[in-house]
C-alpha cells in the first residue's frame, strides 16, 4: 500500500485528488500544492528510508530500482555503473516482464562525450519523452536507446562525493579535519518507458533526482561503514602484530643466550656432518667408477680439445686399448668408424658434440674397426659435458656392440625375402627384381621362365612331406647348376620356380629351358626304397622394349606353363606373339577379374530347365537348375565360356556356394508366391569337384537349406561321372551324408568319362544322367540304342531311374519310351529360362 493508504500506482494522482475546504480559488490552489508537496515529501521520505535501511550496496540499488519502478508506474527502471573507460554495467533492475532483462549487461556508449561528466556532475538531468522525436538525442543515441528497448526515458545522475585527505576510519566518524570534498560521476538512475512515450512530469524529475541523492548518500555510508569496518580491522590486526612482534623480540632475547651456547654445539655437529658428506660423496663417486667399469656399454670422456681423459672396460675391449696408453690422445686417433656398406668414413661424433653443443647421434650401419683391424656393428651417442655453469667442458660417448642385432635384422630381413625350405628369393622377392629389372634395364633383351614340377604331388602323396621337401630341395641344388650368378632362381610357391634371365635373347633362353628339362627329367629321387622320375613343364617369355608390364609377363610365362602342361607335360613351350593357344589360355586367365566382378556384383543368373517323366504321370516333376552370366550390355553368357577357366583358378567352390544360396532365397520366395501343385517336386544343382572336396562346403549346404526353409528331399545335387570317380572316397562319404540329411543325387555326363559300371554299385545315386553325345543320334545309331539299353537295364537293376540329356526331337523321344528311359531333358521339351 502506499501512502495514501491505497496502491502505490496510484501514489501521485491521489496527492492532487484529496478534497479540500471550500475556499477561494487562489487559497485552493496554494493549499493543494503545500498539501500535494508534503504528501510528495512524505512519500520520498518512506522511499529513502526503505533505501538506506541496508548498508549492503546491492540491497539499495536494488531497493532503489524497485521503489522508483512502483512509485512512477514505470515499464522499467535501472541503475547503470561506469567503469574507468566510461563503459558501464547494468547493476540493479526492475522490469516489467515482457521486457528483456538488461541485468549483468555491459554497455559500451560510444555516444557518450567527454564533456558530459562535468555536465552530470553540475546536476543535469536527462528527460525524453519520446527519442523519435527529440531534437537533443544524436542518431547514435537514439540506435542505442533503441537496441535497449527504450521508448521514454528520464536519467539522473548518482554523484558521490569523496575525501582526499585523512584515514578511512577517520572520515567515518568525522574526527579528523576533512578537506574540500569532491564530486565523483558514479553512475546514472535511468527510468523507462519501453513500449509507449512518456511526458515526464517535474514532480516525477524531482522524486528521481532526489532518490538519486539518497542513493548517493547510502552508497557513501556503505562505502564508509565497510571502510570503517576494514580499518578497524586493519588497526586490531596492527595492534596484534605489534604484540606478536614484541612478544617475538622478548623471545628472541630469552633464546639468544641459548643459542650463543649451542653455536659451539652446532660447529661441532657440523665438522661431524662435513666429514660425514665427504665419505659419502667419495662413496658415491667409487659407486659411479664402479657402475661406469661394469655396465655393458662402453663410455669414452674426452675435454674440451677431444682428448680422452676415461674410458671404461668395455670400451678398451671394443677399441683394443687400455686406459692408461690412450689417455691424453685424440679421440679420432683411436676411434676408426666406417659406413657398414660404403666403407666411407663416417663423421666423428666428438668433434660434431663439441662444434654444435648438442646430443649427437651415429649414423646407422655404422663399423667400429678396433686396433686389431676386428669389426664391430656400434650404435652411439655423443652428449657434452657441462659444469654447474652451463659451460662446455667436455664429450661423453655412448655405444654398444650391436654387431649381434644386426645380424639378427639382416636374417629377418633374409627370411622376408627369401624361401626358408630351399633358401631362394620368394614371390614378393622375385616381382620386385623383375619390376627393378623393367626400370633399369628397359632397352635389353631379358628372359623369365615359369617352372612347375610335373610329378611332385605324387612324392607328397606317396611319401609324405618330408619326402616333397627333400625333392624341392634337391631340384634347386640341380637347377642352380645350370643357372649364372645375373640370374634370379626363386621358389614361386609349392612346386612351382621361377627363374629371371639378365641380358638374355630368347633363343638363348630356350636352349637354357631345354637344358633344364632334360637335366631335371635325368634326375632320379631316392626316398627309402623308392626311386621317381620327376619332369618339369616350363613357359618361357621374352622381355624387351615391347614387352615392358610385370603382370602381363608373368601372366604370359603362367599361361605358357600352363600350355606346355596341358600338351603333355615335361616340354618347354614359349610364348610367342601369334601363339592361338596361349592367347586361348591367357583368355581364361582374363575371365578370372570378370568372375570375381561378377560373385561381387551379382552378375550370376538363375535359369531352370524342365526333366519331364517319360512313362508314368505319377512320376516327379524335375527341373535342374544352370547357371548364366549377365554381362554389361546385358548379353547372356553360357557356362561353356568361363567355367574353364573357373576351374583352373578355383573358383568353382565360390560359384557353387552362389548357386546354393541364391536358389534357397529364391526358393523361399517362389514358396510365399505359388500353390503346391505349380511346383516341382525336385530340383537338380550341379556340384563341382572342388567343392567336394572342399570340408566346410557340406555344412555350408545344411545351413542354406535350413536358414530358408528348404525341404532337403526336394534337392538332387548334380555330380558328373567323372568327378565321382576321380575322387570316389570322398565323394561317397559326401553323398552319403547328405542323403542321410535327405537330399538326392543324380550321376550326371555318365559315359563321357571313364564308363565304369561297377562305380555304379560303390556311389549312392538315385538317377543316372546319360551323356548326350549317347542320345542326340539314337533314332539312328543303333551303337547308341545297344549302349543306352545297357545303360537303363543295369541301373533299374540297381534301383537307380534314369534321365536322359539332349532331347532334341521327338522320333528320340519315342526312341527312349522304347527303351524304357524315366525321364528325357532337352530343348525339344522345355528351354531353359529364368528361374
């Protein structure tokens, strides 16, 4: 409430509402101003006092913004600090709360003039209504008020006035005498109107500029009350120095006495502890003359002019002098280093320690040669030695013997690069001397050979190991006769060598390459009682100008290898440029990136061909599954063109794993899409021989078919004659298990191989798939007819249904109803299309 005994909002309106006595207009007048003035003194009075109740400076800002703020009805009142340079902080608000808060921030008036302190100082007060319409307020006032929100705006100065004379304690309490005092520009009573002008009324002006004086004034006695406070503080903290000080002196005195006695004492201890010290510092030197004679590196000191003045038993026995004959001499008389390779001598760390002041370190593949001419791998540090000044006096040099480590490295450095079983370079060793030979030597003619031994598999078969590692050993003994110390022999991997031949023509390499084979195929290897002719097929290359790309030449020489094989064995074949059957081979090699491209990418596709029952509607329906290859312009590739060469660089354990996974997922889709009578009762998947034999592709299988759901009587794997036979052990052991899970297996291509019936009794098949070349001239071929019969009456005998391949007209297939054939598969039936 305020003082009217109504709400302070109001606090001014009612001092001019009261009612007065009727009287003249003139005495009214008076009378209402004497009442509304005292009423006006009344309220600033009860204002002042709430402000300098506290002594605490916060409390009366803060009180001050509050009582203004309520008492005009204003949106926001503030109290605004300088600092030195005449910046300023907001240090007490009140405002209405839609405004932002304005506490805490500082403001850098850059309007603010030099001459405005004074002006301020000599009371002046500033009262804009409206700052879009004053005349007195510079644009850049204005953009400041503005920023701040500040529509209206009355400001009054805080004056404070100070003493420059007499003690903080003194000026409090008024005892000493005060000199003039001086107006100090403390800071400004700003109060707003934000959202609206505002005409400010002389009474408003008259209550700020007042208040700001009770701000003032209750500022300057929290000032001097904190002051007063202080020098008492500091006078009771002098006073018990004082005590302390006097009451310290009074010792000093009692103990002087005491401690002119125990002086004698304490020379006495000290002559003790001195002699004490001594013995430890000569204990602590013969301790370090000790560890310095028995470490294991060996330390050399010399003085500031490089002569040795200590060298300890290390050292002497590395450098083959005592101590006593080299003391005094130059430490590069006795100290011969050299580069471990060149042989150059190698900068002396002495003299590089006392030239640039600094830790130095040998350069590595460094050799100590010792006084007897005996060489030693060193590693060494050189470091200065400096007196408790800083100065310079001296070098100390570190090394060991690393003579040992450095052999160690270089072995490791051997086995890195060479074969450990025969002792020649390695692949990695191998490319790297082609690829040094390409850059240097681009302009000669140069020769590579790629050699594999034609019947090593069957010493490591036969004989075991030991035996396979005792021939290839013997091999590079016999092929080292024959090779000069320019050429590169190394050991590619298993049975397979490969040999560089240095400033070479090729027609002296292909004589060289026919010396080889025949002294290889003369060797005889003994093992036990056993004796075994070994061959070696050889592809040979020619490298010149032409011929300049590492991978293309030993592409060529694999290839030509791989050639000479394949025509029998133990004979050398040379690539040639025109060579049709190398560029056949070399275009299986190229078919093995695209292979590879095409498992990442997905390249594969799914087709299915139909094997219809010949005899019985009852009869299941199969349908075997193949394999395409979809290349970039879309074009569809049959198996016939690049499973070749997937066998011969094994990746047909890779593309059967894609086959088997990618059926079951499109299996389990065609499930979810299709009724049970539209689906065949069985499908046919080839196999490869490799991935029989390969051991984790049988679980590889269990898991595809169960993670899909997959019923394992519905799957026939696919496996040719004469993969069954080849590898009967593991074939049947991998059928076996299989069908035990549920599956079923056909013999497919039987009678293209080897045509054995009696397998036909050892292998678990439940169809027998008849060679085509045994059924596309069967209407008229009666050979075929004789050899078909037997074929279907032997395996209905063994329980075993048989399919016939490569129907391509019906006069066959009445043919094959004749002879009682299950099953025929052909483009006469169905063609193969996409699964």
């Amino acid at each position: 409430m305020g003082i009217c005994g109504q709400s302070n909002s109001s606090s001014l309106r009612c001092l001019s509402g009261r009612n007065v006595r009727e009287r003249s207009p003139q005495e009214q007048n008076f009378s209402l101003e004497l009442q509304i003035q005292a009423e006006r003194e009344q309220l600033l009075a009860a204002m002042a006092l709430r402000i300098r109740q506290s002594l605490n400076p916060s409390d009366i800002l803060e009180a001050t913004v509050s009582e203004v703020r309520r008492f005009l009805e204003v949106e926001r009142a503030i109290v605004y600090r300088f600092n030195a340079d005449w910046s300023g902080v907001v240090v007490a608000e009140s405002a209405s709360e839609h405004l932002p808060s304005l506490r805490g921030r500082r403001i850098q008036d850059h309007c603010f003039a030099q001459d405005w302190t004074s002006r301020y100082i000599n009371g002046r007060v500033q009262a804009t209504p409206d700052i879009h319409t004053a005349e007195d307020l510079s644009p850049c006032h204005i953009a400041l008020l503005t920023s701040l929100n500040v529509r209206a705006n009355l400001v009054v100065p805080i004056i404070l006035e100070t003493q420059e004379s007499g003690s903080s304690l003194d000026r409090a309490f008024r005892i000493e005498q005060q000199t003039e005092p001086t107006k100090r520009l403390w800071g400004l009573l700003s109060v707003q109107q934000a959202s609206t002008p505002h005409q400010w009324q002389i009474a408003e002006i008259d209550i700020v500029e007042k208040l700001a004086v009770q701000v003032a004034i209750a500022l300057q006695q929290a000032k001097l009350y904190t002051d007063a406070q202080a020098e008492i503080i500091r006078r009771q903290q002098a006073e018990a120095k004082v005590l302390r000080i006097k009451a310290r002196l009074e010792e000093q005195v009692y103990q002087q006495t005491a401690q002119l006695e125990a002086t004698n004492r304490e020379l006495k201890r000290e002559i003790v502890e001195r002699e004490q010290l001594e013995a430890d510092l000569f204990r602590e030197k013969e301790l370090a003359q000790i560890t310095l004679e028995s470490i294991g590196d060996a330390v050399i000191t010399t003085d500031l002019t490089g002569n040795v003045q200590y060298l300890n038993p290390v050292a002497e026995k590395l450098l083959g002098w005592s101590k006593a004959e080299i003391k005094g001499q130059a430490f590069t008389d006795i100290f011969q280093i050299v580069h471990e390779q060149t042989r150059q001598p190698v900068i002396n760390p002495v003299e590089q320690v006392l030239k640039e002041n600094k830790i130095c370190y040998l350069a590595d593949h460094t050799v100590l040669i010792s006084r007897d001419g005996t060489e030693y791998g060193i590693d060494d540090s050189a470091a200065p030695i400096r007196d408790r000044n800083g100065q310079l006096i001296g070098a100390v040099v570190v090394f060991h013997d690393a003579t040992q480590s450095r052999q160690l490295t270089q072995k490791l450095s051997w086995q890195a690069s060479h074969d450990p079983l025969t002792g020649l370079v390695n692949r990695r060793a191998f490319k790297q001397r082609v690829t040094h030979l390409l850059a240097t030597q681009a302009n000669q003619e140069h020769a590579l050979f790629y050699l594999d031994l034609d019947q090593f598999k069957v010493v490591n078969d036969t004989c075991g190991h030991s035996a396979g590692d005792q021939l290839l050993r013997q091999i590079t003994r016999v092929m080292q006769q024959r090779v000069r110390s320019t050429d590169t022999l190394a050991r590619l991997g298993g049975d397979e060598f490969g040999l560089l031949l240095e400033g070479c023509s090729l027609k002296q390499a292909t004589a060289l390459a026919e010396s080889l084979r025949a002294m290889i195929e003369a060797f005889r290897f003994n093992w036990e009682d056993k004796t075994f002719n070994v061959g070696v097929s050889i592809g040979v290359v020619g490298i010149d100008h032409n011929n300049q790309n590492l991978a293309t030449i030993l592409s060529a020489a694999d290839a030509a290898c791989y050639m000479a094989k394949s025509k029998g064995r133990n004979r050398v074949h040379v690539c040639q440029r025109h060579d049709v059957e190398l560029a056949e081979q070399r275009g299986q090699m190229q078919w093995v990136s695209r292979l590879h491209q095409a498992l990442e990418q997905n390249h594969f596709r799914l087709y299915a061909q139909e094997i219809v029952p010949l005899h019985h509607s009852s009869l299941a329906h199969h349908c075997e599954i193949l394999l395409r290859l979809s290349d970039v312009q879309g074009d569809v590739i049959t198996p016939v063109a690049f499973l070749p060469a997937a066998e011969r660089y094994d990746l047909m354990p890779a593309i059967d794993r894609w086959v088997v996974h990618n059926f079951c997922v499109q299996y389990q889709q065609m499930a979810q899409k299709r009724t049970s009578s539209a689906s065949p009762a069985l499908y046919n998947i080839n196999l490869s021989g490799a991935s029989i034999k390969n051991d984790s592709f049988l679980s590889f299988i269990k898991a595809q078919l169960l993670r899909y759901q997959v019923p394992p009587e519905q799957i026939c794997f696919e496996i040719t004659e004469t993969i069954a036979i080849s590898n009967l052990k593991q074939a049947v052991e991998f059928m076996q298990d299989l069908k035990q899970f549920g599956c079923r297996f056909a013999l497919d291509d039987f009678g293209s191989g080897m045509s054995s019936l009696t397998y036909l009794k050892t292998l678990p098949v439940d169809y027998l798939k008849i060679d085509g070349s045994f059924v596309k001239k069967l209407a008229s071929n009666q050979t075929d007819v004789a050899i078909v019969e037997c074929f279907n009456h032997l395996s209905h005998r063994l329980g075993i249904q048989t399919i016939a391949e490569c129907v391509e007209d019906q006069q066959t297939i009445k043919q094959l109803k004749l002879i009682g054939i299950d099953f025929a598969q052909g483009y006469s039936i169905v063609k193969p299309h996409l699964l």
